[in-house]
C-alpha cells in the first residue's frame, strides 16, 4: 500500500505540492482564530459529590463559593469612615455589574476579623461572577480593568481568586507559547542543520512540522464548535507537532539517503523509504495516537483536550511524511544536499550503510555483559524513581502561575495576612431535611459538631455563627437561608483547602453523622473528588494503551515477549522522570535552575497521567523504529545477536538525534511561567532522552541478547495469526533457506519474491 502511495505521489507531486500549499493558507487564515474559542476549564468532572454540591448551591440556593477576590488596601486603616464608606461603595458597585450574583466585604458584613488583614491596612471584597469558565472569563476581559489600580474609588485595589487566576493562565499561556516557539524554532533549525549537515535538509522536516502545526489548529478551531477545548491543547499541539514531524521525517530522509549510498535511484530510494520507513512512520503514529487515546475516558474536557489535539497531531504529521514529504524529495532530487555544510564522513545520518558504526559496536559490547550492564540500569532508573513513591497530588491554583501575576500576588498576601481561608471555604447541603424550618436543634447540633472538627476555623449557617463547638453569633445577613426541603452549611478551614489538612478535613467532615444526605463541595472536596474520579478511570486508561501496544506489537513482529519487553522498560525509564518531577517540582530542588516558580509541595494532579500517555507514546515510537530494524536484519540472518547489532547500528545515531531535536522542543516549555507546564516539559525531555540512550543503548541489547530466540517466540496459533495480518517491514525478507523468520519458523514460507520498490 505505502509503495503504492509513493508512486502516485511521485506521478502526481506538483499537484499534491499546490494542494499543501492551499491548505497550509487555509489553516493558517482560519486556525488562527482558534485562540479565542478555547476554554480555560474543565478540571471539574459533573458526576462526583464536590461538582452536584456546587450545581444544589447555585440551582436551589442561589448561592456558591465565591470567585473574584478584591484586595483593598488604604494606609489610612480599613476602619477609618472613609475607607469605610469608599469600601462599601465599592462592593455596592461591583454586585450591581451584570452576571455578578453575589457580593459582600468586610464593610458590608458588620466588621468580620477574618476579611480583615492583621496589620487593619487591608480588607477583602468577595464576588461571585455567574456562569461557566468561559462567561466568567468573558466577564473579566470587560469588566476587571475597572477594579484593578491606585484610585479605584479611592482605594488601591488588586485581583485575586478563581476567576483572576484563570484569566491569568490564559494570558500566560498565549504569551509563552509565543515565546517557546521564538525561542525554540532557531534552536531546531540550526540543530537540523548540524544533524543532516545541510541548509535545505535541514528546511524538510521544519515544513513538515508547521504545516502539521496549521492543520491541528484547523481541526482543534472546528473542533470548538463541537466541544470544550483546553487553551492548553495548543501547547501539546505545537510541541507534538513539531517534535513528531521531526521525527518521522528525519526517519524517512535517512532512509532515503541510505538506500541513494546503496546505488538506488530517486524514485527507487523513495519508494523503498517509504516501504519501511515509510510503514515504520504509520506504525509509530498509530502507537503514539492509542497512548494519547486513553486520555478520553478521563470525565474531565481539560485532559481529553490534549487527546483532541494529539491524535489528530500525531496522525497528521504522519499523513505529512508520507505525502509531502516524498514529493519535496522528488522535487528536490540531488538538490536537498545544497548548502551543505560538511561531508558525513561515515554515511551520513543513518550511519553507514552496513550498520556497523559507532552504535554497532556498543550493542557488541553491551551484549558481552548483560546481566551487568541491564542489572546496573534498572537499578539506575530505579534510584532515580524512588522519589516518586513520595508523590503529591493537588489542584492548580494561582501559585503555578509567576509571583508577578495578580492573582498570585493577592493569594500571597491573604495567606500571609488573612487569619483564615474565607475565599476557600468549603459548603455542605442539607438535601432532604423532613421540615428544614422546624429542624433548627438538629442543624444547630450538626454545626456545632463540624464547628469542633480539627483545622476547621469557623462555621455559618442559618441559625448562626459556630466556632470550636459552640454558637458564637446570631443569625445575620452573611449566613444562609433555608429552600425547601435543604440548607446549607458554610465551613472555613484554618488551613490552606490544597494541602493534606484541607483534605483530610473533607473526609472528616463526610463522615461526621448528619441529619440528612449531604453533599459536600468546595476547593478541598474538589481536590479529593478529582484525584478519586481520575483514579477510578486510570485502570481502564491503561487498559486501553498497554493492550492495544501490545497487539500492535505483536502484529509487527510476530513475538509475545517482545511487547512485554517493550511495555516493562517503557514503563521503567517513565518511573524514573516521574521521580526527577517530584524530587525537582514537589520537593523544590529545581527552583531557580528551571525558573523561578512557588513550591507547593505538590504536584498538579493532573501532570502524572498526561506525562505518562504522551511519553509512552514518544518512547514506543524509537520502540518501534528500533524494532522494526532489528526484525529487518532478524528476518534476512536469523541471527539474534547480529539483528540486534545490525538494528541498533542502523537507527542508534538516528534516534539519538530524533530525541535530542524532540527534548529541545519540550525544553522550550521551561520557558512557561505556568509551574506546570515546566513540568510537562521537563519530564518530557527527560523521558525521550532517557528512553533513547539508557534503554535503547543498553536495557534492549542486554534483555534481547539474554532471550535469544524466545524473543521471536509465540505459539502457533498466533504465528498463523502473525502470518496472515502480520505488519511486515522488510524490503526482501530471509535471505538464506532455513533461516528462521520473525515468527519463529524456517524454510522458504518467509522468504519474499518481491524485488525492492515494487508493491508491498
């Protein structure tokens, strides 16, 4: 099929050249626009408890956690009469704007201590802006210049919450993915032309790569009219897009170029590179499109969006390898060497045309010593992952962000100089009371109750204030009212709602005996309700990737073990990035080496699961070129050793360099002022770099060469199966009668008739 391809885009190059151009125009003009259609939520799945208390809130309370954080600051005192006045004015004028459904301050709540900073300069306003992430962002782009400055009346006013921080995020993120990519495309350019070691070979895979980039913006900017899209997606659409189409391409050229030093012509160089390498590209896009794929099953838009964005990625820098790219290669000929800056001394990329360079011989050596080398790297990746057996999860809040964005610096204060956690409080709703009016004693005794529990501050509900187990206050216009057949209770923790404290208080205060069902919600209740919901999915996320890997695995080389292998080690060297993410980003020993960034002593929950199905996507593909070499040469010698040798000598230099370009492309996210996209990108390049030399240089020499023939093995039920739907990448396979093929057999069966470059 793929020779077919190759010929009909040779035949038909200058046509399908116009087309490309066409659309990368198309894209170009109507992806851009895909900015402002993007959402800044979905971290929130509907069906758990946390998300049905905050719906029960708003739909029968009217009520809700609030979302906009002011904070006023006057030298004169926020008790002077005229900040007094001027602060109430101005929670007055911020709830009559439009979809504000609630606002309330220090000055409006009779003089409350908790919305009182500890040195009486500063005050809160509190606001609940009405809506979903996107109306409440909409809002804040019209709205907030006007309660933010030096002489908001008469105040200084800054601010914070909910709303300020994801406005905050989306700006960042436009900003720095302008600035990665700035900083990023130089960097690749030159380090693709060192690679091929010249100018216009170097331009290929950098074409390939934007005209991916255009086509993912397209389809995520249609895509928007359907769903909710993560602003975030365009991160993982720019770093995938550029990284795969690098990848596949320099997979594709090296190949062509090796089959030109075989004597090949153009033609028959393309079709013959496009016959394996050609498949291997197909095969590898497939692997990445199922990694990425076990992120829709997550009930949250926020992760499904990096698998709206990567799949269609992942697919398209493919379609653009094997389409675009032959017919730049045809139309080039022998002028892709233009420009060049030196000669390759060996070969060139691919390394010399028998295999028997540099990555040839350490494959040698390593196999020498097996139980050595591999016992020593496992152990390696080990020691680097013990810290990941230490890992925190928490929710992003203003402090990923830089301490120079408004939001964080307004979270800093209150926590510094606010004696509790008012704008984080956490809510529980009474659903079902028989008589909530005549049920007083029993909601009295049920606060009080909470009112007692550890790090809980204070509590409020209808019939009043409640502190450390008793009633303090009567009730007053900041406590809530009845509905029916429900109330609800307010609790203020004492402690920061993203830590161990808030979360331990949630699970205190849902096993505390009620006089009803309840439903309780609020930043901590979120945190626990998200990592459970992300939980209960993750076995049939990881279902779906490693079964699926495996038969795709199995289709290419016939063998059981061989995917096991893959799967086991994958899985080792991604321990080992998670553990460098939580000894650098949890325990804080990166601060200032990859930027400045807060210490929170967690890790956005988030994170592990998306760094783990894009990496294992990443390192399946080098799995694949890899193995797709070896079982080449395994089906033309029948000799395991010599196939792993061969294999690892052919695509050891060329995966080194695909990896390094690839870890240059995720570096550039450490340029993100957002915490957690330094993350992504630093265990990012970490995994490729890793998988590319420890485990492929070393962890598969050694496992192979101490298999030997078992790595071929698998019963002959699945040989037949292999037989008849097996993906075969060989340009001729065994040369030799009797030689063992991929399945594990011997004789003529295997043999192909197929000269080079004619049909599949």
């Amino acid at each position: 099929m793929l020779a077919r391809l190759a010929q009909f885009v040779l035949r038909r190059r200058k046509s399908l050249l116009y087309v490309v151009v066409l659309l990368f125009a198309v894209s170009g003009a109507v992806g851009g626009s895909v900015f402002n259609k993007l959402s800044t939520g979905g971290y929130v799945d509907s069906s758990t408890e946390s998300a049905r208390g905050t719906e029960a809130l708003q739909d029968r309370f009217g009520a809700g956690d609030p979302n906009l954080v002011l904070l006023v600051t006057d030298e004169r005192g926020v008790d002077d009469p005229v900040v007094a006045e001027a602060g109430a004015a101005l929670t007055q004028r911020l709830g009559e704007e439009p979809d504000v459904v609630e606002s309330y301050s220090y000055w409006t709540l009779g003089g409350p201590p908790e919305l009182r900073g500890e040195n009486a300069d500063r005050a809160l306003v509190l606001a609940r802006i009405d809506g979903d992430e996107d109306d409440i962002q909409a809002w804040m782009d019209d709205h907030i210049d006007a309660y933010e400055g030096d002489d908001v009346n008469g105040l200084t006013v800054q601010p914070g919450g909910v709303a300020q921080a994801n406005e905050d995020i989306t700006t960042q993120t436009e900003k720095d993915l302008f600035k990665a990519e700035a900083l990023v495309f130089p960097v690749i350019l030159i380090a693709l032309v060192l690679v091929f070691g010249g100018v216009v070979a170097a331009m290929l895979p950098l074409g390939v790569g934007l005209f991916t980039m255009a086509a993912v913006f397209l389809l995520l900017r249609v895509l928007t009219e359907m769903t909710d899209v993560s602003v975030l997606a365009l991160n993982i659409a720019t770093g995938l897009g550029l990284g795969l189409a690098i990848d596949y391409s320099l997979f594709i050229i090296s190949r062509y170029r090796e089959e030109l030093r075989r004597g090949a012509d153009t033609d028959e160089a393309i079709v013959i590179a496009m016959r394996t390498a050609g498949r291997t590209v197909l095969f590898s896009a497939l692997t990445v499109a199922i990694a990425l794929s076990g992120l829709l099953v997550f009930p949250f838009y926020f992760l499904r969006s990096f698998a709206y964005a990567g799949i269609p990625t992942a697919l398209l820098a493919a379609a653009a390898s094997l389409t675009m790219l032959p017919a730049l290669l045809k139309v080039l000929g022998p002028r892709i060497d233009k420009w060049r800056i030196r000669k390759h001394r060996d070969g060139g990329l691919a390394g010399s045309v028998d295999g028997q360079g540099f990555w040839y011989r350490l494959a040698l050596r390593v196999m020498r010593f097996p139980v050595l080398i591999g016992t020593s790297i496992v152990a390696l990746l080990l020691v680097l992952g013990s810290p990941f057996l230490d890992l925190k999860l928490g929710l992003a809040d203003e402090r990923v962000l830089p301490r120079s964005a408004a939001s964080h610096e307004v979270g800093n204060v209150v926590r510094e100089e606010f004696n509790s956690q008012e704008h984080q409080a956490m809510t529980v709703v009474l659903e079902d009371l028989p008589d909530a009016a005549g049920a007083t004693q029993a909601i009295d005794d049920y606060a009080r109750e909470l009112s007692g529990l550890p790090g809980v501050a204070h509590v409020e509900t209808v019939t009043g204030g409640y502190h450390d187990g008793a009633h303090v206050a009567d009730p007053g216009p900041q406590h809530a009212g009845y509905a029916g057949d429900g109330v609800y209770l307010k609790i203020v923790p004492e402690h920061e709602a993203m830590s161990e404290e808030g979360e331990r208080l949630v699970h205190d205060v849902r096993d505390t005996p009620a006089p009803s069902s309840v439903l309780v919600s609020g930043p901590s209740a979120e945190l626990v309700d998200s990592i459970d919901s992300m939980m209960s999915r993750l076995p049939l996320a990881l279902g779906i990737i490693v079964g699926s890997t495996f038969v795709l695995l199995f289709l290419m080389t016939g063998s059981l073990l061989l995917p096991a292998k893959a799967l086991v080690l994958n899985l080792l060297s991604l321990s080992a990035t998670f553990g460098a993410l939580v000894w650098g980003f949890q325990s804080g020993h990166l601060e200032g080496i990859v930027g400045d960034f807060t210490v929170t002593g967690t890790i956005t929950w988030s994170v592990p699961i998306l760094l783990f199905c894009v990496a294992f996507g990443l390192s399946m593909d080098y799995e694949v070129f890899l193995l797709s070499r070896i079982k080449e040469s395994y089906d033309k010698t029948g000799d395991n050793q010599l196939s792993v040798a061969q294999g690892l000598g052919h695509t050891g230099r060329l995966i080194s360099a695909a990896a390094v370009l690839i870890a240059i492309v995720f570096i550039g996210f450490l340029t993100s002022g957002v915490v957690y996209l330094k993350a992504i990108g630093l265990g990012l390049a970490l995994a490729v770099i890793m998988d590319a030399t420890l485990v492929r240089g070393a962890l598969v020499p050694s496992f192979m060469r101490l298999a030997g023939r078992a790595n071929w093995w698998a019963p002959k039920p699945l040989r037949r199966v292999h037989d008849r739907f097996g993906l075969r990448e060989s340009v001729e396979i065994p040369a030799q009668a009797g030689a063992p093929n991929a399945a594990g057999t011997s004789g003529e069966a295997g043999r192909s008739t197929t000269p080079p470059g004619t049909g599949d």
